[in-house]
C-alpha cells in the first residue's frame, strides 16, 4: 500500500514516487515561471521518466503534477 495523496485522495503514491513527483512540480512550477532553478531546464516529463512507468500511471502523475500547479487553492507541496 502506498502513501495517500492529500490532494488527490483517489490516488496512491508508492515512497519511490513521492520524492520524483515533488521534483517534477517543482521542475513544472519553475517551466511556467520561466525560471532556470536548479533542475537546469530539465522537464517535468523527463523527471517522471525516472521512474519508468506505465503510460497509464504516467498519466495519473502527470495529471496530479499540473492539477498541483495550477490550482491556485492549493497549497505548494
């Protein structure tokens, strides 16, 4: 069983996922910023890619990285 996802209460994160999700919204919320951080231009896309998942469950990460980001009611991870 993986961790629960406070924002999206549907879906599980395993621990691996957890810590690369974080990376990607903060590599997602720099992007639309325009800001060169620390992640040095690489993709929210990329950083989800290290955890070679299905295309289903890279859809679901995908989804919850930008529902993150966009949502202006929520809070930063």
């Amino acid at each position: 069983m993986g961790l629960r996802c406070r924002y999206l209460p549907d879906m599980d994160l395993t621990p691996a996922e957890v810590s690369v999700v974080r990376r990607a919204v903060a590599a997602y919320r720099e992007a639309k910023e325009k800001h060169v951080g620390q992640f040095r231009g690489a993709t929210a896309d990329s950083i989800l890619e290290e955890l070679d998942p299905s295309p289903v469950r890279w859809s679901q990460l995908a989804s919850f990285v930008i529902a993150t980001v966009e949502d202006p009611t929520r809070r930063k991870p």
